[in-house]
C-alpha cells in the first residue's frame, strides 16, 4: 500500500513532500521502531540543518531494529541535496504516518523536493538487510554516546531535571511521538537560540511544554536545552516505566531555570 501525506507541526514547505511504503508482511516490533526513532533524532537534531547527509544506519537500543538513512545520488560536485532538515522532517512523518495508521511493519519513507527523490529512510526489522560495513550506528555518534542497559545515555551533566509525575496515563506510543517532534522543534529553532519557551502540540492533545522561570538572574533558556531536557525526560519514564503526565524543574549547571513537561489536554498557554 502506498501513502502521500504532509501532515506535521513542524515547518515544512509545499515543496517537500513524502511518500509512504509499508509492507505489512514484515512486522517491526513497536517498542524498537520508536526507541530507535527516538534516539536516532536526538543525534540528527544535533547536527546543522544544511548539514549534507550520505548514507547511515541507526540501530536499536533493544533490539536488531534498524533506520536506514540513504542518500538519491545527484550530479555536479555536490553528491547529495539530503540535508539534515529533511531527515528531521522526513523521520517525524515516518513515525506519524506509523502511529496514526498502526501498521508497524518494514517502511520506506521516499523524501521529495519539488517531486525529485533526494533520499529515503527505511525501517526494517532485521540487521541482515543491511551491511554493517557501511553504515555507522547513531549511539557511536556524537557526545560519545554508547549502548547502555540503564540508559544512561539519556541524562546530561549540565541539563539536570527533577521531575513528579500526575495521575493521568498517556499512551507511550504518543509520548514517543511528541519527543521525537519537539527535537525536531528546538533543532528547527535553532540549538543556541535565546527564547521564552518551546512548546510541541503532538497528537491526542499531549503536548511537551518548557518555560522559563521569571527573574533576572535566571540562566538564558535556549532551544537546545529542551531537546535535551525531552530526550532526559523520556529516559526518566523508561527507567521508571512510568507513562503518564509528567512535571518537571530543569536545571542548567546547578541553577533552576525552566518548569515544564507532558501533558494531555486542552492547551491554557502559549510560547513565544
């Protein structure tokens, strides 16, 4: 069955458009297909938007899942138009279109530009289908991230967060969902870029919400620092096994300098 969707919070121009391709006789476990999604895009989100992008493979933290991020060849001096803006768009259509259609199977996602192929990211399910020699696995990329049975690659020294959870269950399908989205935002943003909050509305009204605290002497809130404070937060729920709303405080080198969270629910406040 073949799909063509553009539905997405981040912003992606007319121009780009996906094709989706799943073949429901090769079934992807749920939980490897987000984790791997989820980890493969607090590594993307790290990298430059025109950074030019070849081929790679992200591996599964739990599993023999794997992402494949492949490059359509171009001519002229510049060998791919695939940057990392349109993996992070690419990436959060992929795990939409998975989530809203529930077919969790094997998928290639074919990422246009004005109709013209400029790469793919396939899912699959198995490490046989592709060559470990020529791929890198995104937990040896960046900050020098490593597998871990504890997640510790979750957390960071200088963003520390404290969290409390509510009584209300979210469906961790969405969580997953809405965390992969909002690194996307602060990516879209801009890591280093000053601002009052971030805010990501994701399906089922939950939404990923940080703020930052009033006062003068508080450390500057940038867009980074909720890319790192999501991707921490979901580590905190793994460890616990806790899917439900979730507040925190964040702390930026000891000092508190943002309140945020999970949360499902008509929204009551905006960003800006």
């Amino acid at each position: 069955m073949h799909s063509q969707a553009n539905a997405t919070d981040l912003h992606v121009p007319p121009s780009f458009k996906v094709d989706i391709a799943p073949d429901v006789n090769s079934p992807v476990d749920v939980e490897e297909a987000y984790r791997t999604a989820v980890d493969m895009m607090f590594v993307v989100s790290d990298y430059a938007l025109s950074q030019t992008w070849l081929d790679r493979a992200f591996t599964s933290p739990i599993g023999d899942a794997r992402i494949i991020v492949a490059h359509a060849s171009s001519s002229g001096k510049d060998p791919s138009r695939l940057t990392t803006q349109h993996v992070i768009w690419g990436l959060n259509h992929l795990m939409l279109s998975m989530t809203l259609s529930r077919r969790y199977c094997r998928t290639v996602a074919t990422l246009k530009w004005d109709d013209v192929t400029i790469g793919t990211i396939k899912i699959v399910a198995h490490k046989l289908e592709l060559d470990s020699s020529s791929f890198s696995s995104a937990l040896q990329l960046g900050n020098n991230i490593t597998p871990d049975p504890r997640l510790t690659h979750f957390f960071d020294r200088d963003v520390t967060i404290q969290v409390a959870y509510g009584r209300k269950p979210i469906d961790r399908k969405v969580i997953y969902l809405t965390a992969i989205r909002a690194m996307g935002d602060a990516a879209e943003k801009g890591l280093d870029t000053p601002c009052r909050g971030m805010l990501t509305t994701g399906i089922q009204q939950v939404t990923w919400k940080l703020l930052r605290e009033p006062g003068s002497q508080v450390p500057i809130l940038r867009a980074g620092h909720s890319r790192i404070a999501v991707f921490s937060t979901l580590g905190r729920m793994l460890l616990d096994q806790r899917f439900q709303e979730i507040h925190l405080v964040m702390k930026v080198e000891g000092d508190q300098t943002a309140v945020g969270g999970f949360h499902q629910g008509p929204l009551r406040a905006t960003t800006s």
